[in-house]
C-alpha cells in the first residue's frame, strides 16, 4: 500500500498536544519595511457608488448613529438569520468589475454573509471580522461578472447575530484586478512581516498543493490545471516533490524533469508556483542538503527569469532543533541567490513546520533567532481536527513579528483523515485573510482519505474537473475560499 501523508509522524508528538466571482476581505496592511517601488498608473477607474440606506432592504434599518459613513446613513441588519441588503445595478454592457462594499463591524465577532449576484451564490458564508469599533469602516473587494442591463446584488446575513453594518457599495467599470494573479501582481516581494507584490502592496495568495507526483502525478494534468486556474480560480499551485518515499532520491533527473514541467504549466495559466522540497522522513533537513544543492541550482538556473516561482526549501522539520533548521537555510538559500536573487524563499520550521508547538515550544524560537538572510518567509503547516487554539495563537503571535506563509493545512487530523472541522479551519481562514497570511490546502488529488479533494477514480478517468460533481466535503468547502481571492491592489 502506498505510504500515507503523514503515517510517520509519532501520534504523540502532535495529536497529544492536541470563491464565476474573487471575494476577499481587505483591510488597512501594515506599512511596508522600506519604500514601495514605484507603481505604473493605473487605469482610469468610473466608479459608482449605491448607498446601502437607499437599496432593498429586508430585516434592517437604516440608521445614522455611528460617524464615518457616506450618504445619510448605513444599514443596520436586524439580529437575525437571512437578513439582507440589496441593490440594484446597471451595466452598459456584460463584462468583469470590482465591487467594493464597506462596512463596520463594532463586536468581537465576524458576522459572515453570502454574497449573491443576480441569484447566483457569489461566496458562502464569508466572514466579516471586527473592524475594533462602529466607527471604524473596512471594504471588501469582490470581482463579478455583470450581464448588460439590470443587475441585481445581495449581501444576506446567516448567522443569528446578523450581518455587519453596511454603509455602500462602489461599482468600477475597470476591474480592480484585471488578468491573472501572477499577471497582476508580478514579482514577489517580502516587506516587513507581509508578502507583498510588485506595487509593494500586501497581499493573500490561496492555492491547492499536488499530492506526490510519484503517485499522483496523473491528478497533475492539461485539464486539472485548466479547472484549478480558472474554475477554482486559485493563485498558486504548490508542486510536492517528496524527496524520500518513492520520490526524488530514486531518480533525480526524472522528478526534476517533472517539476520543470509543472513549473511552465502553471505559469502559461498565471498562477504562482511553490516548488516543494518535500523532505519528511528523516526528518533532519541536513540529510539532503547535498540533493537540494543539486536540485534548487537547477530549478533556479532554468527559472530565475520567472516572476511567479516560490521556493520551500524544507517542507516539515522533525526532531531537529531551529538552529539545525536554521544552519540549513543559511547555507541552501545562497545557492538559489547565486542565480535567483529577487524570488522569496519558504523555510520550515521545527516540528513539522508548526512554529515548534508540536514539539513543546513555539514561535519565540524563530522570532528571537531568525535566518540570516533577506526575503524570506516561515512557514507554517495546520490540520484543523488535530491542531486547535495553541497552534492558532502561535500563527497569530508570529505572523505580528515575522513574515509567516501556510503552505499545507487540512480540514481534517494530521494524517490528512477523518471528519472534517470546518468550523475550526474557518476560525484559521478568518485569521489568515485579517493578516493576509497566504495559504495552500492539501491535497489536489483522488487519494482515498478525507484530506483528498476529488473523489477516488477521478483522477484515472480524467475528470471530470472542473465544478463541484467530481469532489469529497473537503473539496467542495476548500474550492469556495480559494473562488473569494484578496484584491491584489496595485496602488
């Protein structure tokens, strides 16, 4: 039987311690470590703006008792489920726009909504977190496709509490985020604690990791790739090599040919790459440092002119100490500088990449004794199911004091298995989108478990791929938030 995700790792070690439209929430980023460069002039943007206080609404009132907000007032939603507002939008012609809605959120809680246009399910139950006070408005940022003539757009709460104060919502005949996600937002750029795009603006990439390619290689094809790009609408897509277990080690030359391979096909449909060095057993990155040599020269020497290539040099540390993690980024990372030096670069951390917890420590190890080198980010790996308000506190304290990038998290256990948690991967989501924290779900194949988004046979009958008919819960849940994509600004 083909080994598991994770049947390697000791239970004790962790389980004892244990969206046809992009919708996002964007809030005010922090300020770049060093000056933005210098951005192109945008388009020429009509904008339109419909108050809320003057659309449909249905099991709300329109109040004017809290400062900041445009027109003569905003709407207040009653406290109960399928409260909404709706308005009511022209469009000379079909075509893509932004959409900006603005709104305020004075508790401690998100008040999610659906987002509908035209009676089509745009996002479900997305959140709108605590803006810190009435007074205190954040926009989100959706991209739709308008038909010509009459449209019709809705925010509807689906909790008990409501949905958030809404104050308008701004129409833009000039999308907001034309193109492609690596088309957009180019090379890539570490600033401050945010991963940051070409405009040095912050931003969220979210995405969907391959399973190995020495046994899913057949889920990684022309027409998967087509689904994930366009249907599922992802930014990038993380390429698992494994090193051991069947992987790299028993053919170089062939799994190297084969990330090449991926590497372009992601890139002629614009979507950003993670080239994953999959070490996990052993799980002392020092054991293949002489291979990752080998194979990051290569992969940086054949794609250093990309704009849309990331490398993770270490994918789930185990037994070591962050210092031995440490002395093995700064001595793999110069030799991907010697031919790439603009490309961010993903390091491990200890115990699995869980910041330390999952050994009994956490982040303060990398925070007080970080890498010795520029552009870099850590990496942090979840399972929801397993890993619960320690390991999401640790991500929370550490994304505050170093640049942090999920590059593998699951709805389900560790191993990638049993029930789903979505309530515990949405809290995860909320607080990923609120410090635009990047993150890619695992796994994009048929593999038998959970964790897997298609159902098994998929990938032997070639789909189908695109929709939701081919995909387990896990898929289905996933597919949604990586269709509700960050707003990529570019000024």
């Amino acid at each position: 039987m083909r080994p598991a995700r994770f049947w390697l790792r000791p239970l004790g070690s962790i389980g004892a311690l244990g969206a046809a439209l992009l919708l996002t929430l964007t809030t005010a980023p922090a300020a770049p470590a060093a000056p933005a460069p210098a951005a192109p002039t945008p388009a020429a943007v009509a904008a339109v703006t419909h108050e809320a206080e003057s659309a449909t609404v249905s099991r709300g009132l329109v109040e004017s008792n809290h400062a900041g907000f445009t027109g003569s007032g905003f709407v207040n939603y009653d406290n109960v489920s399928g409260s909404y507002v709706q308005w009511t939008v022209d469009a000379a012609q079909a075509g893509r726009v932004g959409l900006k809605l603005r709104f305020a959120n004075g508790t401690a809680s998100s008040r999610p909504m659906d987002i509908t246009v035209n009676g089509a399910l745009a996002a479900d139950d997305r959140a709108f977190p605590g803006t810190g006070a009435w007074t205190s408005w954040s926009t989100t940022t959706l991209t739709a496709d308008l038909k010509a003539g009459t449209n019709t757009i809705r925010a509807t709460a689906v909790q008990s509490a409501g949905g958030p104060n809404v104050d308008h919502l701004t129409v833009e005949t000039t999308p907001t985020t034309g193109g492609t996600p690596a088309g957009v937002n180019g090379q890539l750029k570490v600033c401050g604690t945010k991963l940051c795009n070409q405009y040095g603006k912050p931003i969220q990439l979210r995405g969907m990791s391959t399973h190995g390619l020495q046994w899913y290689s057949q889920c990684v094809t022309g027409g998967s790739l087509d689904a994930l790009a366009t249907d599922w609408k992802a930014d990038v897509l993380r390429i698992s090599m494994y090193v051991q277990e069947g992987g790299y080690e028993t053919d170089p030359r062939g799994f190297t040919d084969k990330v090449h391979s991926i590497i372009e096909q992601a890139t002629a449909r614009g979507m950003y790459a993670i080239v994953d060095w999959h070490m996990l057993s052993p799980g002392d990155p020092h054991h293949n440092l002489s291979r990752a040599k080998t194979f990051f020269t290569e992969i940086a020497q054949r794609h250093k002119d990309k704009t849309n290539v990331l490398y993770e040099i270490a994918n789930e540390p185990s037994g070591v100490s962050w210092s031995s993690i440490k002395s093995y980024a700064e001595e793999l990372i110069p030799v991907i500088r010697r031919y790439d030096a603009d490309t961010p670069v993903l390091v491990g951390t200890r115990a699995w990449s869980s910041l330390g917890v999952s050994e009994g420590s956490d982040e303060s190890e990398v925070v007080n004794n970080p890498v010795n080198a520029s552009n870099i980010m850590y990496t942090f790996h979840f399972y929801a199911a397993s890993h619960r308000d320690e390991y999401l506190s640790a991500l929370s304290r550490a994304a505050d004091r170093v640049p942090m990038f999920v590059t593998e998290f699951g709805t389900q256990d560790y191993a990638g298995e049993g029930a789903n948690d979505f309530t515990m991967s949405q809290r995860y989501l909320d607080l990923m989108a609120s410090k635009k924290i990047s993150w890619v779900n695992w796994n994009y194949s048929d593999d038998n478990r959970s964790g897997a988004v298609f159902n098994s046979g998929t990938c032997a009958n070639n789909g189908p791929w695109a929709g939701t008919g081919s995909l387990k819960p896990a898929g289905v849940w996933v597919r949604d938030r990586i269709r509700t994509a960050d707003d990529f600004p570019t000024s």
